[in-house]
C-alpha cells in the first residue's frame, strides 16, 4: 500500500511517502519537508505562537493534498519535543485536526526511543547482537539499548542541539565560558543515565541516527549522502573530540562552508558535537555506526506491524 507519513520535528515538517507491506522494507516515493523551526516559535511560558501554529496548519494542509495527489491509502501524522514541550500543543494540534481531518499524534520521549531502536534493530538485522541506539534531535537526545525489536530500556533526555543552542550558545561563536558550561551540562545529564543502561550489558554495535550525526560523520570524512543508503558510514570517538573542540571556535559562517553541512543545521552543529561527544566517551563508545533509518521509519515499521 501507499502510506504517508507526517512528522512533526523541531526544526523540519517532513511529509513522506511510501510504498509499504508488511515483510517487506518500505520504499521512499515522494517527500516534500519545511524548516519551520517550531521550536523557535515558543513563546515566554512555553506556549507555541500564533505564527508557529499558523505556519504548522499551512504545512499539514498543503501535505493531505500532496497525499491525496500521490495516492496514499493510509496517513499518519507524529509530532515530537517542540509540540511535546509546548503547553498549549494539544489545542493547537485539537485546532488543526478540525481544520484539516489530519490527526497528529504526540510522542512521548521514551516512545520516540523506541520506534527509532525498531528502525535500527531492522536496518542491521539479528546478527548485530546487543545495539546501543543514539539520536540527537533538535529537542531532545535519545538513548536505547536492547538485543531484541524492543529494548531493555529506552531514556528520552531534553539535550536537542536545538534546544541547547538556545539556552547555551548565544554568542558567535560562542565564547569559552558558554561552551565550557554547556559541556558541564550535558555530561552531567548524561552520566546519569550511564549506569542504568549499561547494567543491561555492554553493546555489540553502537548505532548513531539523525541529521546532526550524520553531518558530524561527513565532517569527519564520511561519504557524502549522494553515495547512497547502503555505503557504511562511521564516526570516531577521536573526531567526535576533535570536532567538539574545534567547532565551537568557529562562526556560523565557517561551520556553514563545512562539508556536508546545511545552512538550516549549521547553527546548532556546535552543540549537537557536545553532545555526541559526550554520549560516546561517557559510553566508552570508539564508534557509531550511522544508521539511514531513524524515527519516521520506526513509525513506519510499526504501523506495518499492526497490519499484519
């Protein structure tokens, strides 16, 4: 069947569409994506602003009809930390069901972990043993381990490079003692969750998902995205530590010239490497391997799941 799915990120709106049957591994056949950045659209008190939910409704609208016109037979719609953390976000996702017929489900963090372990745990199969799953969204970094489709624990913590850059890094670039107090942060925070992870036991493959890894992978020498889903691509812990140094230095017009790094993204690179820095020496992670399916595919999987 055709099926369209609907993601509601923190920084990008992303309609896709594909060919989907239970058993067999869904094919991309449209996608059509906005940088709305609601996350930037949270007004003081947490609420999301008329503009945010003006431009969100705009986008959900244009995407049934692009649904519509592809042929999709089944449409879900997932909305993730911006929506999430918004305190108005229920009314404002209840105003555009009204408006549209499109409904949109919230994802709790620990559910978001979940669905992008499944894509992992599909994507390198059985063989791959006990997986440790990381993914830096813009609101919220996620963290599974498990040796099954389900994982032994699944954590959600609010270190989305977005997020960070916001609260954090407010200067260009941003000056020692933000970086430095950042970096203090985030470990913390993470360190935390190290022991009751790890007592599940250590992994046999460290997987990394979302745009901010896979940008760090490609600064590192990864091969770029136009080589394909199936090249395997890595990062370092040695280059995780030496871009987490280094990029914080640089201005956003020097982190943009970067290889492989958009303009929409650049912004919040510097945090984004903290934070994967971070996650992988806490860890005592040497390497992730970057994984092309994530969250949306999760969602995916799952949906198939229940039709079978």
């Amino acid at each position: 069947m055709r099926l369209g799915v609907l993601d509601v990120g923190s920084n990008t709106v992303h309609l896709l569409v594909v060919d989907a049957h239970p058993g067999a591994r869904p094919l991309p056949a449209f996608s059509h994506k906005a940088d709305i950045h609601l996350a930037d659209h949270l007004e003081d008190g947490g609420r999301l602003s008329a503009k945010g939910e003006d431009l969100l409704g705009a986008f959900v609208a244009d995407a049934i009809r692009i649904a519509e016109d592809k042929g999709v037979e089944d449409f879900i719609g997932f909305a993730t930390s911006a929506v999430r953390d918004a305190v108005n976000g229920d009314a404002v996702l209840t105003r555009i069901t009204q408006q549209t017929g499109v409904r949109i489900t919230v994802l709790a963090g620990e559910d978001e972990a979940r669905l992008t372990f499944l894509a992992a745990r599909r994507w390198f199969g059985w063989s791959s043993g006990r997986l440790l799953v990381l993914d830096i969204g813009g609101g919220s970094l996620e963290i599974a381990s498990g040796v099954d489709e389900d994982p032994d624990v699944a954590v959600s913590l609010p270190l989305g490079a977005g997020r960070l850059t916001r609260d954090w890094l407010r200067a260009d670039p941003p000056t020692a003692a933000q970086t430095r107090d950042l970096r203090k942060h985030v470990r913390t925070e993470i360190a935390r969750t190290v022991g009751g992870i790890m007592r599940y036991g250590r992994p046999d493959r460290a997987v990394a998902t979302s745009k901010t890894f896979r940008q760090l992978a490609r600064i590192a020498g990864a091969a770029p995205s136009s080589e394909g889903f199936y090249v395997r691509r890595f990062l370092r812990g040695a280059d995780a530590a030496t871009w987490a140094a280094r990029l914080p230095t640089m201005t956003l017009a020097e982190r943009t010239k970067l290889q492989g790094v958009s303009a929409n993204r650049a912004p919040q690179l510097s945090a984004g490497v903290i934070v994967a820095d971070a996650a992988m020496d806490l860890f005592g992670v040497p390497e992730l391997v970057i994984c092309p399916w994530a969250l949306r595919e999760g969602v995916i999987l799952r949906r198939l799941d229940t039709l079978e």
